[in-house]
C-alpha cells in the first residue's frame, strides 16, 4: 500500500478517524514523545517532520510539515491546519 504526500495546505478539507489508530499504550507513549520532539525541532529549527495519518474513510495520507503546537488532544501545524493525535500513526524525521 503506498501512502500519498499532500499539501498540508489540504488537511482543512479533509476528516480525520474517529478512533484511536494506535492500539498499544507503549505506542502511543512513543507517538507523544516524538510529537514532543518534532514540537522543539519545528518552534527552533524550523525543521520539517513527516506525519502519517488516517481518515475517516480509512485511507493513509502524510503531509510533511512544520509542527507549531502539540497537546494530547490535537497538533497545530504551520499553516494554522490541524490534525487530531488520535489519528496519527507516525512520525518522521
């Protein structure tokens, strides 16, 4: 299965799951930390991350962007787009 790049200029029109992708604890703790990471690479370094996703529908998308604010809720990316934590299942460096 291949896994499109958008724009995360497109991530508003989109819906995200519903559900937690990640089914095990130890991986969501891992998922938190590098949302952490990629938090201080992108408000220091302007770094770019790649965060792999999941809609509603069940499709995979990534979108490789700047990440400006992340809670256990939601990440703000730059752009002023959002995506739920819930919905991602990975990050990339």
């Amino acid at each position: 299965m291949s896994i499109h790049l958008v724009p995360k200029e497109t991530l508003g029109q989109k819906t995200f799951t519903g559900h937690e992708v990640l089914a095990d604890l130890q991986a969501r703790s891992l998922r938190y930390a590098k949302l952490q990471r990629a938090l201080i690479l992108g408000n220091a370094y302007h770094h770019k991350v790649r965060i792999v996703y999941q809609l509603q529908n069940g499709d995979v998308e990534q979108v490789e962007t700047t990440v400006w604010e992340a809670d256990d809720y939601y990440i703000s990316l730059k752009g002023g787009q959002v995506i739920p934590v819930k919905s991602i299942s990975s990050v990339e460096f």
